[in-house]
C-alpha cells in the first residue's frame, strides 16, 4: 500500500484524536493601583484578585492535576496586563533555575509562560515566559506554530517559522523563591501587544507551567500531549477591556569601530562611526510600521562553523533583529532548502557586509489577512580584485521588495500569495522577481495537508542566447506535504520539485533541477507502569531526490527506535541506514580528491544520545559509521554542557571527520566553544571561539552586552580571526587575519500615548 493511501486510511479509521474540552475562561481585573514588579507577590493590587487554577498535565500524566499546586492571577489597568504566578513546590530544593540569559532555553529548566491570542484568531500569539533566575523569553506564534505551509517551520534562529523567539518586546518581569516554591510577576504594556480594536473584547489566554526535575508540562487550557502550548485553538479565553493605545517607539544608536585587515599589504586601523536606528510606529492596535535608517548588526552572533561534504550549498540562518520580527509572516517555500524569501540575501554578499541605507516594513492584520511589506535600499561595495589590483564591483547597489499577504480561514487553514523583487537600481536590466502562492488545509484536528508553489523571472545577459526551456523556462518549484498527528502516530509524506533554472535570488535554494520524495512513520509506546522511564518510538523514514529525466541522486532509507526517559535523558536503538548516492560527474570532495560519476549504495549504522539537560553537567551526541560512496566514514561529535548555577554556561562542541575512499582519504575536524557569564538577567558576557582544521583558522567573538528593553543597551564586540596553520599547506602565514573592535549604544524611547 502506498503511503499516501495509509495516510488516508488512518485518518478515516482512527477515531477523533482529541476528546472536546470545555475551554476554561477568566477575565482580567481592573485595577487602580499597579503592583511593582519585583517578584514578590505581597502587594495589595494582588489581594483582590480572583486565582486561576485547574491546571492540568499533557506530559507526563495527560489530563492529570498538576503535580504541584499553582495560582496565577491577571490583572489589567489601562496601560499594561500584570500577571503573577505562585508556583509552589513542595520540593524546592529541585528547583531548576536554568541559564540567566535572554531567551535562554525553557526546556532546560522550570519555567512559566504566558499566550496571548490577541486577535483571537486561533493562530497567531504573543509568548512571554520566564524560568526561576528571572530571564525574558518572548516570541510570536505563527500559524499555530506548525511546520510547512504560511509561517513554516520551528523557528528558534532562522529566518522562517512558526514560532519566532528573536521578536524582542518591550515588557518586564521579576521572580523570587521561598522554602515554598518560586513566584514570577510581569507587566506586558499594552503598546507591546498588537490587536484588532480597543474596547471590551476577548483574547484566547493560555499558561503553562514546566517542572524540569520530571519533565512535567502543565497548562491552564488542556492540551493534548502530542500538540504543545502554540496549539492556539484550544487556548481558553481573557475578557478584558483593551485601551486604544498604538506603538510608537524610536531606537537610535550610536557605534564606533576600528578594523585592522592583516592580509593585506601595510595593514592600517581603518576607524568608523555610524548613526542610525529605528522606529516602530502603530498605524493601529494591529498595523504597524517599522522603518530602520543605517542598519547595524554589531551584536549578532557569528555563524557556526561548518563542514560541508555534499554537492550542495549550506545554509546558515538569519541572526539580525531588523529582520527575524514578524518574520513569520514572510515565510513561504520549504524552510532551509527552497525559501522564496530569505532575508539573509540583503545586507550580506559572499559573507561580507552591505551597508543597508534605509528600509521599511508593514506588518499586522487588515481584517482575516496577515498582511507583510518590506522594502529595502542597499549601497554597493567597491573592492579590490586581488588578481589585477583594479577596483571590482562586490555588491551593486539594490533594492529590494517584499509583498506578503494570507488569509485565514479557521481550523488551521490559510492560503496566501508573496511577490519577491529585486532590482540594480544603476542597471534597469539587472532584476529578479519572484512570485508564488501557498496554502495549508486543516482536516479535523489530527491531518494538515500544505502546499506552495514558487515562479521566478530572470532576463538574460544583453547577448546571451537563451537556451532554456520547459514550463516558465525551467525557473518553478513547487511542493506538497501531508502531515497526521495523534497520541500514539505520526505520519508525514511529501513531494517537491525544484526546476533546473528555479531562481529566487532574495531567496534560498540548496539544489535545483530535481524530484524530491518523503515519507516517515513513528509511533508512540507509552510505558505508564515504569516510573522513570517514558516512552519508545520506533520508526522509519524514506527520502529520495531525482534529477529531472529520473536519475537517481540520493536516497536515505532510515530506520531505528528512540528510548525517551522521565528526566530528559535519550538514546537511539543503533539506527539503521541504506544510503544511495549517484553522480552523474565527477565530485571533487577535497582538493585533489576526485570521486568518479557513477551509483554508489552503502548501509551505515548511527547513533544518538543525550543525558538529562537539566543537569548541571549533560552530554549529548553520536556517531554515523559505514559505507560512503567509495569507502567508509566515520563522523563522531559531542555536546559537553556544564553550568554553574544561574550564571555561567559552557559547551564544547567537538566534530570529527573521517573520510576513506578509494580516491584518497582525508580527515578534519570542527571545534567550538561558547560560554557565557550573566552577572544579571540584562548583564552578560559571551564567547564563541571556533576552530576549523580544514582552514586552521581560530574565529573569536566576544560580546559584552548591558541589555535595557526590547532587545537595545550597550554592546561592545570583539571579531578575531588567527590562522595557526602551516604556510606549505594553506598558503597563508600564521598569525592574525582580521581583527575588529565594535562599541554600539542603542536606547528605545516609547512615545505612545
């Protein structure tokens, strides 16, 4: 039976996955005296609040009280909603506070966390969350968080996705702890928030409490297990009264630098200053203008280093705040392979920077559209061309256009439509233009099915002869997924076809010219009877890519079982591999190593493993052992994660290659680490130093940041890069390569009233 086949079989012979619950409802009190937000929960303003409890488990023990007691209390009075927590816990020497760091991650610690379905659309929210060492952590929901389809994909540091952790709002929040457990309080203006109109009206509302010592989760609305708190339709509802209060911030900043280039002739400090910033401005309670003048990244994360052993291009994801707010909303294409729009393709080229001179974007809701546009105007970037010492054009100057609008139809369906441009705006003839539309139906509450497709426009060189042929000259792609979720099995199938002159240039695309075939099978075995132990999920997967005339590319037959434990910890069964690769022209792997056309079909056995995170000291990691086109590899890597406390976090990150073929072998490895020390929750001081042996390069990046609200403060950042190998092999002599020094202020002044 085909899967497609069982897919639809299992949704027509399974019973409904969820059993309806009454979804709970609260209001939020008016008060006239705003509680101070310090974490302690005695102020008066919180006496003559009705609790909210009743909250109830979806892991371990779905539809099961929580196991320890909880209140939450929200309040509201005019200006901002307030929110406090009381989070007892009879065993409060297992708390776990977890890292003191900005959007750190809440899976490794107790945590509590507020949705707020402001336009009630069961879609789309607003998260803020806090963990017992007292961090921010926010982000913005899209399309209920779900993968393909409007707002696709899982987003954590990308530039697509459904749930977007890099949206940084301006609020604020305190916690404590006692013998009794630990309180969180939080004050959310209401200019942070985006709704649809003022006056009396309802939000969905939903909380979450997580105990990481037992890896319980616990929400106020009943979610079932196999969803998780974004699953916004079945949040429970907030009556309130919303001011009509509209955005209006303005963030300046001011930065000096000085960048000193080794590799070149009598290297000299080139000094810089900038000015610039940005601006949010409320069209509305839902429509907001956002508009940026000088662009600076300065506190951005460097990119993880990567070794690449296949034919095709890596992608590293968005880090730049300007971009990743609201970046849900532009997603469209099949995150981290065939994306129409990728911002990451303004500002950069060929990893180097390209002065941003201004930009805007809209974003919000007009009625049931999800609306997005941007535009952007870049200045070009004149080098030198180190082969005849002439002036040579990097980066002309462009600009760029995003058009992004979707409706929503309820039930988890949207279809939507994006135009992509982008134009020389020295050469009229120098343009790209994508356009596509997209789609996702939902069917009951367990099978999604998505959908894109994707046309690009690309003029040819004056004088070029256009040999291109096939629908719109080959510049397509398209894909199609179904997906079927319940307690016990997930099911996902899909196919994607990219053409062979698919071009989104403000996009991005790993490979083109194939037929890309998918389908995976898991199930969930519950073990309720072993108190430490929690479930086995044995499954197996299928990926193929075809060339266009049938050739087949590569294959990947996959099959194992993961051991999931009650504290976090996870191994995997020794998976099972049969992998295919087929060139169709020799593949140069490594200089000098040439691997001839041909089909190559290898096994190979894999491995997967992670301690409890919640620990103060975790590992995590694995290995692939077997065939690889001619010969064998072997690639081991490692996660050693120690913290000390709420304060300070390290990990080292260790990879290892080790490639023998017929045509030659080679070895090489990747080595990283990266601590951080928070002296408070908005004072922090990181490190990310990576080593890569293929470049015998050693990158540094040192950032110390003061945060103040939403993500601005004081950063001041240290780029090295140090070659340390031999001259004979690399061609560069060992020492230093590039070094800069970067001090940026930035300060946010809200003027709304």
């Amino acid at each position: 039976m085909r899967l497609s086949s069982l897919l639809v079989a299992a949704v027509l012979a399974s019973p409904t996955a969820t059993v309806a619950q009454q979804a709970p409802t609260t209001s939020a009190a008016l008060i006239s005296a705003a509680p101070v937000i310090d974490g302690h929960l005695d102020d008066a303003a919180w006496s003559g609040v009705m609790p909210i409890t009743g909250f109830t488990q979806s892991e371990p023990g779905e539809g099961q009280p929580v196991s320890q007691r909880t209140e939450v209390r929200i309040a509201q009075d005019g200006e901002a909603l307030y929110v406090a927590a009381w989070l007892y816990d009879s065993d409060a020497s297992g708390i776990v506070f977890g890292q003191t760091l900005r959007d750190a991650s809440l899976n490794e610690s107790d945590a509590f966390v507020v949705l707020l379905d402001t336009y009630r659309d069961h879609q789309n929210a607003f998260v803020f969350g806090t963990s017992p060492a007292g961090i921010e952590y926010d982000g913005q929901v899209a399309g209920e968080g779900q993968a393909g389809g409007p707002g696709n994909g899982r987003q954590q540091r990308g530039s697509t996705g459904g749930f977007n952790l890099n949206w940084d709002g301006s609020w604020e929040v305190a916690t404590s702890t006692d013998a009794e457990g630990w309180y969180a309080e939080m004050r959310i203006p209401f200019s942070t928030l985006r709704y649809g109109s003022s006056g009396t009206q309802e939000w969905g509302l939903n909380f979450e409490r997580k105990i990481r010592r037992n890896s319980e989760e616990a929400m106020w609305a009943q979610i079932p297990r196999q969803f998780d708190l974004y699953r916004i339709s079945m949040a429970g509802t907030l009556a309130l009264d919303a001011p009509a209060r509209r955005a209006f911030t303005v963030s300046p900043y001011l930065l000096a630098d000085g960048f000193k280039n080794y590799e070149v002739a009598n290297p000299e400090v080139d000094y810089g200053r900038q000015v610039g910033g940005d601006a949010k401005i409320g069209l509305n309670q839902s429509l907001t203008l956002d508009l940026t003048v000088n662009t600076d990244f300065a506190q951005v994360e460097v990119d993880d280093q990567q070794v690449n052993l296949t034919r095709f291009s890596l992608f590293f994801p968005e880090k730049r705040a300007f971009f990743l707010e609201n970046a849900g909303t532009f997603a469209v294409g099949t995150s981290q392979n065939a994306e129409l729009f990728f911002s990451r393709r303004i500002g950069l080229s060929g990893g180097q920077e390209v002065p941003i001179q201004a930009g805007a974007r809209l974003s919000g809701k007009v009625g049931d559209f999800q609306i997005g546009l941007l535009n952007i105007q870049t200045d070009d970037v004149v080098g030198i061309d180190e082969d005849t010492g002439l002036s040579d054009v990097v980066a002309p100057a462009n600009n760029f256009g995003v058009l992004r609008a979707y409706k929503e139809m309820g039930n988890r369906t949207q279809l939507g439509g994006i135009l992509v441009s982008r134009f020389n705006t020295a050469d009229t003839d120098d343009y790209n233009i994508t356009y596509g539309v997209d789609g996702r139906l939902g069917i009951g509450e367990a099978l999604t099915l998505d959908g894109w497709i994707g046309l690009t426009t690309t003029p040819m060189e004056t004088g070029e002869v256009d040999t291109r042929e096939g629908f719109n000259n080959g510049e397509y792609g398209f894909e199609g997924t179904g997906t079927y979720i319940t307690r016990d099995w997930q099911i996902t199938t899909g196919y994607r076809q990219i053409g062979e002159d698919f071009n989104p240039e403000v996009g991005f695309v790993n490979r083109r010219a194939y037929r890309h075939v998918n389908a995976r099978i898991m199930r969930h075995l519950r073990t309720e009877g072993t108190p430490w132990f929690r479930e086995f999920r044995p499954h197996i997967s299928y990926n193929q890519f075809f060339s266009l005339d049938g050739f087949s590319e590569s294959y990947l037959i996959h099959t194992d079982s993961h051991f999931a434990f009650e504290n976090g910890a996870f191994f995997q069964f020794p998976g099972f591999n049969l992998t295919g690769e087929g060139l169709q022209e020799p593949f140069e792997i490594r200089e000098g190593i040439v691997i001839p056309a041909g089909s190559y079909n290898n096994a190979e056995w894999s491995f997967r493993y992670n301690t409890n995170k919640g620990a103060p000291l975790s590992v995590s990691g694995g290995w692939t052992l077997g065939g690889f086109y001619s010969g064998t590899q072997f690639r081991p890597n490692a996660d050693i994660v120690y913290r000390h406390g709420d304060k300070l976090a390290a990990t080292l990150k260790l990879n290892y290659f080790d490639v023998r073929l017929d045509e030659g072998s080679f070895k090489t490895a990747v080595v990283g680490l990266n601590a951080s020390y928070s002296f408070t929750p908005r004072i922090y001081l990181q490190a990310n130093l990576q080593y890569n042996d293929d470049t015998e390069d050693v990158g540094t990046n040192v950032r110390l940041g003061w945060l103040d609200t939403a993500g601005t403060g004081l950063f001041i950042v240290w780029n090295d890069t140090n070659h340390h190998g031999m001259f004979e092999r690399t061609g560069i002599l060992a020492g230093p390569r590039q070094r800069q020094l970067v001090i940026k202020y930035s300060r946010l002044f809200d003027l709304g009233g």
